[in-house]
C-alpha cells in the first residue's frame, strides 16, 4: 500500500539546528527523510545531520559537490561516514568525477544513494544561454541525467517538468528527487520550473522536496499532512 511519507522530504533551510529541532517536531511522523542543505550545513556542521541520523530520520544531504575527482571523492566518503542516505554531486562535474564520487561512497556505505544534480530548478532556458548552454533544459537535462546514471549514480535531482521525458527516454530503474515542488496557488518564490505535489508524483518523481510551504506555516505539520494527501491523489486517481 502507498504510503507517501516515504516520498516526501521536508527541506530544513534554516539557520540553526534550534530552529530545524522545532520543525522536526512539529512535523512529526508526517515525515520520515529531511534535508540538509548548504545553509544549515554550513551554520551548524554536521554535528546537525548526525543528530538527525541517531534520531531516527533518514537525511538527504544536499551540497551539491562540484569540484576536482579527488576532492569530491574526499568529501562523499565524509559524508557517508556521517550516516545520510541521500547525497548529491553536480552531474556537470564530469565522468571522472561522478566515477570517483560512486566509488567513493561504495567503499563506505554501499545503501548511500549518490543523486547527480542536473538543471537547477531557478533556471530556464534564457538563464542556460547566457551561461553558455544551447538549447532547452529538457535537453540538458537528459544529457546530464544520462551520464549521471551510466557513472553509477543511483539516482538524479530534476524538475518534474523534466521528469516524464527522464522516464520515457532512460526508464524506471532509477531515483528521481524533484525540488521546486509548490501546493497549489501558492506563491513560485526563487523557483522558475514549479509543479504541484500531485503533478510531480504523477509525472515519475520519486521524491519531491518541500521547503517554505512546509517550514513556514502556522502549523508546518498540519501543511505536511496536506501535501501527503495531495500526492496520494496523483497515485489514486
């Protein structure tokens, strides 16, 4: 039977492992996987992830690694040490990077779902040009989606806008982490490529990652058990 909870990854982009403790709380066992983004990383360390790991969460640590192999290498086999299940690296890195990066985590942590970021989900296709990048992010994506996965990536960061073409074009056997996920009506904020929670579950996103709509509610628990309802449609319908 469905159970989305274990689709759902709250987004902890706070500045402090107080204010991260308060959301998780309130949360509660709405969710079960939470991210750890540059922010909170870099204003607490990881000292916040480990906490979250001994208590029982499973975390996605987002820092999108983009550097030479073997300092990419280096830092995935910490991070693994650190006892995450999800991390990401920047397919743009290259081959030789991603390679070192998987190797990297099989030697420490073999269940570690290495994910290659592809398109940033504030860009779109004018934002690609002026960086240098003909053509559509569709294109684009596929291309670093593709060599993501035949690098040993378990898995890719996409929009859900993307994520029909990935399913279509390089199949099933693979994670999709879909950011830029916003309810319905609700404000786009720095996001250009946005869906809903049923649009991307319906579209082939494995996990979608909310943040503000969830971080910021009145009753961030109350706003999860909503989502968790609104991806269960896409499943239903």
């Amino acid at each position: 039977m469905y159970d989305p909870r274990q689709n759902l990854i709250v987004a902890l982009d706070v500045s402090s492992a107080a204010a991260a403790q308060k959301i998780v709380a309130a949360v509660g066992d709405s969710a079960l996987t939470y991210k750890v983004g540059m922010r909170l990383y870099t204003a607490e360390g990881p000292r916040v992830v480990r906490d979250l790991v001994v208590s029982g969460r499973r975390v996605f640590l987002d820092l999108k690694y983009h550097d030479i192999p073997s300092t990419v290498a280096a830092a995935v086999r910490e991070a693994a040490e650190l006892g995450v299940s999800m991390l990401t690296i920047h397919a743009a890195g290259g081959g030789k990077m991603i390679l070192a990066a998987v190797e990297a985590a099989r030697d420490v942590n073999p269940a570690l779902k290495l994910l290659g970021v592809t398109v940033l989900t504030s860009l779109d296709d004018q934002d690609l040009d002026k960086i240098g990048i003909r053509g559509h992010v569709a294109d684009q994506v596929l291309r670093l989606a593709g060599l993501a996965l035949t690098s040993g990536c378990q898995g890719v960061v996409a929009s859900a806008r993307e994520a029909a073409e990935l399913r279509s074009e390089l199949g099933h056997r693979f994670l999709i982490v879909t950011p830029g996920v916003r309810p319905a009506g609700r404000d786009h904020g720095d996001q250009s490529r946005v869906v809903t929670p049923t649009e991307a579950i319906a579209a082939g996103a494995t996990y979608i990652v909310v943040g503000r709509p969830i971080t910021s509610a009145a009753d961030p628990g109350v706003e999860a058990r909503s989502i968790l309802e609104q991806m269960n449609l896409a499943v239903s319908a």
